[in-house]
C-alpha cells in the first residue's frame, strides 16, 4: 500500500467519522448528512480497492483512474449544490408565505383597532 492510498483511507474515513460525529451531535440534520456519507462511503471503499477504481474507469472511458475520482467529486458537488438549490426554494416560498399572512393579520389587527 503506498503513501498516497493511505492517505486517501484516512482522509475519506476521517470525513465519514466527522460526518457521523457531527449527526450524533444534532449540528447536522440526518436529511442532509445522508449525500455526503453515501459520497464518503463510496470514496472510502474505492481507496480501499484500488482494482474496483481501475475497472470502473476503463469502462467509463477514463484511461487515468484519479480523473475519474475527480469527475464522481464534481458531480458529487453538483449533486449537492442541486439539493440545497431545492432546500433554499422551498424556504424562500414558505418565507414568502409566512410575510403575506403576518401582513394580512396586522391589517386586520389595525381595521379591529380602528387605526388607518
């Protein structure tokens, strides 16, 4: 085992730890936590078996098995980014809703009091 796979085992099984340390912890919901462990996951068991990351590329087309790591991390990222683009729009909407009703509730408030 060189240097580099080492270090590729320790960095993906400290990432997973930390994830699970930060759920056990309550500073990261389950809901979010579940990506980035199935990404840690699957980059702890490719160090792990180097041939899988080899076979995998080959038949992806990638001819350097590293490339095709970096390609999963981007598209992991972008998967991501998705997700809380999602998680954001429906925050933005239930803001939006919650505004319209405290509004519509202070009008009716002032109409009762008899203020303009």
């Amino acid at each position: 085992m060189n240097r580099v796979t080492l270090f590729a085992i320790c960095a993906s099984a400290g990432f997973l730890l930390y994830i699970l340390e930060m759920v056990r912890r309550r500073k990261l919901r389950e809901e979010y936590s579940i990506l980035w462990l199935f990404g840690s996951t699957f980059i702890l068991v490719l160090s792990l078996k180097q041939d899988w990351l080899v076979g995998i590329a080959h038949a992806v087309g990638i001819v350097y098995p590293p490339s095709f790591l970096f390609l999963v991390g981007i598209l992991f990222i972008l998967l991501i980014l998705i997700h809380f683009s999602i998680a954001i729009s429906k925050l933005h909407q239930m803001n939006k809703k919650m505004a319209q009703e405290i509004a519509l509730l202070k009008t009716k408030t002032n109409e009762r009091r008899g203020a303009p």
